[in-house]
C-alpha cells in the first residue's frame, strides 16, 4: 500500500521528544575540546595485556552470525524506509527548498513523518512512496535553521547577570523539539555535585530564557544531575598488522593513562590518505593499543591526535595513523571480543532510529532508540541522544569515541556516528561485562556526533566501505 497523508495545524507539543536534520542521501552501499566534567576518564591503573586469545594478531574473525530475530525486523524496517527519506532529503538538497523542521520515523508502522514549516512544495509532495510505506506530513511553527539560531542566542547569553532570574541555574542541554514547535531546554543547579535534587524551574526562569530565544517557543524542564566525570573507550590490544585498526580498538594515552575507542575509518578525498576518527575531548596526545608491557604490541594510532581545523560543535578528531591505516571495519560483541562486521556505508540519523554502539570497555549494546537531537551546553556539541529502552547501560567509562551504527540483513553496518557521552549515571554490571582496567562508569542515555550531520560534512571527509 502507498500512503501519504497531509495532516491539517495540530496544538503544539510541549514534550521533548526529538528532531533530525537535513541532510544528504546515505553514502556507500546504504542507498567539544578537552576533557569534559562528564565525558573523561580517570584509568583505574596501567592497562594490562589481555589473554592470548583475546590479541588480536590475526585481526579476528567475521561475525557472521545471524541477527536475531528482533534485531532482524529492526534491520529490515531501517533499510525499508532508507530510500523514502533519501529521496526526500535529495529533493530538499538539490533544490534548496527552505521549510523542514524534523524528520521521524516508526518502524514498528513503516512511517516517516516529515514537520513542515509553510505550504509544502509540489515536489516534496510528489515523490513516490514505496509500496507498504507510509509518508506523513505535518506542519511546524519552525524550521530547524530558526530553532538552531534560538539556540545560540540563548547559550550566548546564559548565565545572566548575578540580579537576574536564573543566576544559579545551568543549561545542561537543549531539544529541538520533534514536531518543530520549538525548545525543550534541560537545567540543573549550577555548583550541584550529583547529589543535589533536580531543580524546579522557576516561571521567572523561563520568562528570561523566551527573551532570549525571541519568537522561537521555550519550555524548561529539570535535568539529570551530574556527578562530574564520565566517559571514554578503547577494545584491548588492536595490532598493527593489515587490514589496519577496526572502529571500536581499545586505544591508550600512556602520558595521561586514559583510555578511549577508536570509531570508524575515513578517506580524505583530496590527498587519498587513510584516517580514523575518535572523540577530541580524549585529548590531543598520542595514543597506542594499550600493551605497554610488549614493544611488538605497541605502536602509535598517531603521531599526534588532533584537529587540523578545530571548531565548535564537533567533539571529534581525525587520526592520521603512523603506520597501518583503519580499516573498514568494527568491532563487535564483548570488550575483549575478536569479531567484526564490515562498514557499508554511513546515513543520517533520525528519530526513532534503533542503533548500536561497540566500545571496548562495554562491548556492543543495541536496541538503543534515537529520542531527539539536542544541543549539549555543557561542552558546545550538537548531538542525537539514544535511550536504553530498558533499564540498562548504553555505555561506560573507556566507550568514548566509539562507533555508532546500525545492523544491515547482509551482515554489515551502517555508520551513524561516534560516540559523545551521555547520562544519567546507573550501576554497572560485574566483569566481565565492563573491562576491568578502567573505572566502572555506565549510562543509560548516550549522545554521539552523527557522521552525516556533523562529522563528514565539516572535515569534509568520506566513510571507508567494505563489500
């Protein structure tokens, strides 16, 4: 059955729920600076080599094990409705058509739901939508340009003087609201440790924020507390031996003793050189695999980790690798697993979305649902945030930088992002669930920088694939 649906004006939403960007089709065969109070790791001592069968020398074996059943229908719905949403963002793209707040999809109904600010054009209106999908589009009081300019203007501003409403109050974070009617913005005590109690927002509060934000509507809603540290991630002991490092490596700062992951491989068009990308709050330094204790095992995933051209909202940094290049390929299963699946390409991310993450002090955690895109205050970076939508962790101390995607039918991945930080804190699993050199630090919500959104476009780089 093809639908389309054209719904009339609805009563704006006040829940924050989510939003995705415009952005190119997908690539391939898929048709903020420093530490952060949140996101860094202390290593709980000198990492240690892992057993024999855990090294890695023969850089694994392919995970070709079939995806269970309900991680298949989740691959199956995603790659289902890809093209509709392709075609929709080529359109907007190729004709520079102004009007989109958000884009959301449901899986479990094979429909996308496109927010619209104005009359929709002829041309949106005119693609073709695949049979059993379902395409709904409804109207918005703003687009995403208009909610982002909102966002600078009151994270420019805040906190206001010491007299004024809200003095003592922090914006931990920002929603573009899911059906474009406007922010959604988290706050919590400004000096607060973690043990404080969310605050009530007082009226007086939000008056002050909608006066900055101007037209764009504003509600306030109490954050998650932050316990002040957080993440970074690594897989133990990746060799430098070809095909080259996999996304998901466990990686080690010896000057520092931090740890953090390797995320995915990339090509940069203009010289053909070979790089991977990790979280730039791991710091600019070098990194090797974690084995100091043997030379052979020790090399450095580069020279010097860092951002050619750094800039604002995009926790990221290129690695130029000072022998054996990334490969095209992640890391699957438990923290010290062998198992990998190749990269087929990258995609936007949207809400709605199911994905996973592979870090080397976690492993693999799937089921993850896109919720909203959110501006992140406390280190200036624009990223998705996913839920676990049980009770469980998404990730732990030693993930950051790690690989976020989703699964594909033919056994291979689909890169979505790297992975940020996240909250609120939970208890963590015994080991051998968490790697047992860092400290045990686990999340329930994850952020992470999207590869189509944010990453590719600003370093201008693109996804190594793998067939």
């Amino acid at each position: 059955m093809r639908t389309r649906r054209l719904l009339s004006r609805s009563a704006a939403c006040t829940i924050a729920l989510g939003f995705a960007l415009m952005a190119a089709p997908a690539h391939g065969d898929d048709g903020a600076a420093g530490a952060s109070e949140h996101d860094s790791l202390v290593s709980n001592g000198t990492p240690t080599a892992p057993p024999a069968d855990a090294a890695r020398s023969e850089k694994g074996t392919e995970d070709v094990a079939p995806l269970t059943d309900d991680d298949l229908k989740v691959a199956q719905a995603t790659e289902a409705l890809q093209p509709l949403k392709d075609a929709i963002d080529s359109t907007i793209a190729s004709q520079h058509l102004v009007g989109l707040a958000t884009e959301q999809n449901d899986l479990a109904t094979q429909t996308l739901t496109v927010y619209w600010k104005g009359s929709v054009p002829q041309a949106i209106e005119a693609i073709r939508v695949p049979a059993g999908l379902t395409l709904v589009i409804k109207p918005a009081e703003y687009t995403t340009p208009e909610m982002k300019a909102a966002v600078r203007r009151v994270t420019s501003a805040w906190p206001p003087n010491a007299e004024s409403a809200g003095s003592g109050l922090r914006i931990d974070s920002i929603d573009l609201l899911q059906d474009g009617s406007g922010l959604s913005i988290r706050m919590s005590d400004s000096d607060q440790s973690g043990a404080a109690e969310s605050p009530k927002i007082p009226d007086s509060v939000v008056s002050v924020l909608q006066s900055l934000a101007g037209e764009v509507r504003v509600n306030a809603v109490s954050g998650e507390p932050y316990p002040g540290s957080g993440e970074s991630a690594g897989r133990t002991n990746d060799q430098p031996t070809a095909p080259g490092w996999y996304g998901g490596s466990r990686i080690h700062n010896p000057d520092l003793n931090d740890v953090c992951s390797s995320g995915y491989s990339v090509t940069v068009p203009s010289s053909g050189g070979v790089r991977v990308f990790t979280a730039s709050h791991c710091s600019v330094e070098n990194w090797d695999n974690g084995v100091a204790a043997s030379p052979t095992k020790t090399w450095a995933i580069a020279s010097h980790l860092s951002q050619s051209a750094p800039g604002p909202a995009i926790d990221s940094m290129a690695a130029t690798t000072s022998t054996i290049a990334g490969a095209a390929r992640v890391y699957t299963g438990v923290y010290n697993s062998t198992t990998y699946k190749k990269v087929a390409g990258d995609a936007m991310s949207m809400v709605g979305d199911s994905v996973c993450q592979s870090g080397a002090s976690s492993g693999m955690h799937c089921s993850l649902t896109v919720m909203t895109y959110t501006y992140e205050n406390i280190d200036s970076v624009w990223v998705w945030e996913a839920w676990n939508n049980s009770i469980g962790m998404t990730h732990a101390s030693g993930d950051s930088g790690a690989p976020v995607f989703v699964q594909r039918t033919d056994g291979r991945v689909t890169i979505r992002g790297v992975l940020h930080g996240g909250l609120p804190y939970i208890t963590c699993p015994p080991p051998p669930a968490i790697n047992p050199d860092v400290t045990p630090e686990c999340k329930h919500h994850l952020w992470f920088v999207g590869t189509v959104s944010d990453l590719n476009p600003y370093w201008g780089y693109v996804t190594r694939t793998e067939s």
